[in-house]
C-alpha cells in the first residue's frame, strides 16, 4: 500500500482550514452588513423592529413617514388568523404579548421610515403545538408598509418552532420579501375571511386600517373607577414569584429544559 505523503496531506489540512476560515468570516461579514442596514427601533435577544431599505428600488413609494395611533396598528393585525392547510384548526397570527409590543414598536417605526423604506419585524409568542396540548415558543417575521391608504404585510416565517440554542448568525430570522415570494404552509384569514392579497402573492396582504374604539372622556364629578375594570392578565401570583416557583421546579428535576424555557418565556410575555 502506497503512503500518504506527510507534507502533502499537511497542505491539504491547511487548505481545509483556511477555506473553513473564510466561509466564518463570510457570513460574519453578510451578517454584520445586513444589520448595519437596518434600524433597529426594538430589540429583545434575537427579536426585532426595525427600519430598512426597500428591497426592490424601481417600488411605488410607500406612504412614509406614516403617523399611525399604536391602538390602529393593533386592531388592524390583532383579527388575523392562521390555518395549517388541510387542518379545520386555525390559532391567532400574533398573541397579546407580541401584539403589544409589535404596535408600539410599529407605530415609532414607520413614522421615522422613509418613502423607500419599511418596517420588518421577528416576534416569539408562545403558540399551540401539536393538537394543541401545550404550547411553545414560535417566530412570525414579516414586512411592512402603509401604501393605498393600506397596512401591507408580507410575512416569512408564520409559527415556526425556535431553538433558543440556535446561532443566529447562521439561521438568521428573515423577514418577509418583496422580490421572492413564499408559499406559505398555513392559510390566512381576518375576521373568518380571507383578505386581500397583492397580485398572485398569498403571503402579501393588503390590510384596511382598523380604528381603535376611542376612550371615553371622563365625565366631571364621577369617578373613572365606577366601572369595573378587567384584568388584562391572570391574578395571583406575581412574576417574579412565578419565575421562582419555576426554577424551584426546574431544579427539582420536574421541568425539562423545553418545558421551561416555554414556561419562562409565557411569563416573561405577560410584562
């Protein structure tokens, strides 16, 4: 049998390595190139809101800057509803938590965007898992835009199950894009209807602008507190006790790590 010469398989180690080497570099670099681009208005680990350019340069300008009441942007997203294909069970796009923070945090955005920019977005909520026996943590991403008068939307990832032990800077949340389009494992729909989608696109859709119920001025001499108010949120426990009795849990051995890091990020959503 013929040896392998030591010096050549040492040239070929060294070839390895530095090819390795430059891949890392590369999508360190793409990485970092792609988020110089954008404008962060909110962040939260992995998540975000965002100003960036428009992808496609020759698209209609959007109607930016756009001065929209967060209550508008939360009651024009907070009907939708997604249906895996071939499943009767369909489950909110977007939860309480993310629909909170995705109004404020839209609302800032598009007002500093502009005309050939958009807002993109990577929210995590707690969602059903399979058969809807429990819950766990998932990421919508998506784009959008005011034009027409209209909230355009177009999503990327709708409910997709997130590793928290996951590099980002190799599986990166991408938004919704202009120039590819997606074709979706789940059905969209508001207020039991399919909406309005952009051409032959059904991952881009076209919202009406929804406005909030405005707040009803105080009347003098009587108080604001006559009317019971309702609890946003379970009463009891506050969070930090819950996050102790959780890690008590946990240390105990009766929680796995999936069970919670989904508990935990249910928890945390309710601020």
């Amino acid at each position: 049998m013929k040896r392998a010469n030591p010096r050549n398989v040492g040239e070929n180690l060294a070839r390895a390595i530095t090819a390795a080497l430059l891949i890392t570099v590369g999508i360190a670099c793409g990485t970092q190139a792609f988020a110089s681009e954008r404008r962060n208005v909110w962040e939260r680990g992995d998540e975000f809101v965002a100003v960036e350019k428009q992808e496609n340069a020759s698209a209609a300008p959007n109607e930016h800057p756009a001065k929209l009441a967060a209550e508008t942007l939360r009651a024009t997203l907070s009907g939708l509803r997604v249906q895996p294909k071939g499943s009767k069970e369909s489950a909110l796009l977007f939860t309480e938590g993310e629909l909170e923070t995705l109004g404020d945090a839209l609302q800032q955005g598009l007002s500093l965007a502009r005309s050939d920019e958009d807002v993109t977005f990577a929210l995590v909520g707690l969602h059903p898992a399979l058969l809807g026996l429990f819950k766990q943590p998932m990421v919508t991403t998506g784009r959008l835009f005011v034009r027409g008068g209209r909230l355009n939307l177009i999503l990327g990832a709708v409910h997709e199950p997130v590793n928290d032990r996951d590099d980002r800077r190799l599986k990166p949340f991408i938004p919704g894009s202009r120039l590819k389009k997606r074709t979706l494992e789940w059905r969209v729909t508001t207020n039991g209807e399919a909406p309005l989608t952009e051409s032959d696109r059904d991952d881009w859709f076209v919202l009406p602008l929804v406005t909030a119920a405005p707040e009803q001025p105080a009347v003098p001499g009587v108080s604001r507190e006559a009317k019971p108010a309702q609890p946003s949120r379970p009463t009891g426990r506050s969070v930090e006790e819950r996050l102790i009795l959780l890690n008590d849990l946990k240390a105990k051995g009766l929680l796995s790590d999936e069970e919670y890091q989904a508990k935990r990020r249910q928890i945390l959503n309710e601020l």
